[in-house]
C-alpha cells in the first residue's frame, strides 16, 4: 500500500531570482535617471543658447549698420563720389581702428561711425563691445543686464562673389563681420558680410 504525500508548495523566490530582480531595477532606475538628466539639463540649455543667439544678432546688426566709406565723414571730400574712389583720396581716410580722436562730427563711441572703426586690425578677435570694465555693454553703454555671457568681434577682408579679395586693406570691397559670444563653456558665432555698396554715402 502505498502513501500519497501532499506535494510541497515552494514559497518566496530563490537567491538567484532575488539577484536577477535587482538587476533588472537597477537598470531600468539607471536609464530612467539618464533620461531625466538629459532632459532637464536641456530644458535649461536652450534658454542660455537663445539669449546667446540674441546677443549676437544685436551685436552683429549693430556692426553691420556702421558706414563703411573710405572717407571720415568729418573730411570734406567724403561725400565726393567723382573724387573718392580710394582711402587715397581722403585727407582724413579711414582705416583700421577708431581715430584718437575722431574729428569733429564722429562719434568718439559706439555706434562707431565706421565698420572698421570696430577693430584695430583685421583678422583679430576683439572685445568690442565691452566697457572700460570689461563688461558687455550695448551700443549706448549701458550693460547688459545678463550674467555668464562675454562677446567678441573679429573683421576681416574677404572675397565673395568675385568681389573684394582677402588681406588688410582698408579699401577692401567685402567684410566678413563674426560675433562671437561665450556662455557656460559654449561658443554661438553668428558672421554677416558688409560690401561697400555706397562708399560715399554719410
């Protein structure tokens, strides 16, 4: 005769399943935390970029909106289209950085009255658009009330469309105009071209 046993229900899980249960939370805990730091370093960073962004832009059109004459507009053939065809023809031509001091009738500050006003040498890149205190300020001097960000400037002679060719010459056709502005370890440039359509017109 023989004795049926009831069989032996297992209860609670083996080592091994308690093992491979943590595992598996802990990587889906670690992608889940990946995700969440992207997003919220994200969520911040296109807020910098874009106040980055409109900096720049400020910048840049305020540089492109300069004259940009052979001629000073204080010298009295500068208006002359007939006689200026060259820095050559100017008594008071314009060249690379501002005058010291400009003459009577230019503006002794930003806006400059001149694109080339804006930097002492091509090819360099200048904080020109900082204070005595090395702080970004606007085109009237007032600084800008944001924090982390810094500009920088750099004009140089270019050759676009068969017009203008590369060098130092203050007679060059083209300007390629860069802003350049840093924040939290990234760098937004934002270039524009100036050619020197009306180089007679004040």
């Amino acid at each position: 005769m023989s004795i049926d046993r009831p069989s032996l229900r297992q209860r609670g899980v083996t080592l091994i399943e308690l093992i491979l249960f943590l595992v598996i939370v802990a990587i889906a805990v670690g992608g889940i935390l990946t995700v969440m730091n992207l997003t919220n370093r994200g969520s911040v960073d296109p807020v910098r970029r874009k106040q980055a962004l409109i900096i720049a832009e400020g910048l840049l059109e305020e540089v492109e909106l300069a004259g940009f004459t052979y001629c000073d507009p204080a010298d009295p053939n500068a208006g002359d289209a007939d006689a200026v065809t060259a820095t050559a023809n100017c008594s008071i031509p314009e060249a690379w950085g501002q005058l010291s001091p400009e003459p009577t009738g230019a503006t002794n500050g930003r806006p400059f009255d001149n694109v080339n006003d804006y930097v002492a040498a091509p090819g360099v890149r200048t904080a020109a658009f900082d204070n005595a205190g090395n702080v970004l300020v606007d085109a009237n001097g007032t600084p800008l009330d944001v924090t982390g960000y810094t500009a920088r400037l750099m004009i140089q002679p270019v050759a676009l469309n068969g017009i203008g060719a590369p060098g130092s010459s203050a007679d060059t056709e083209v300007l390629r105009i860069t802003v350049e502005v840093s924040f939290d370890g990234q760098t937004l440039a934002l270039d524009g071209y100036r050619t020197r359509y009306a180089p007679n017109h004040l």
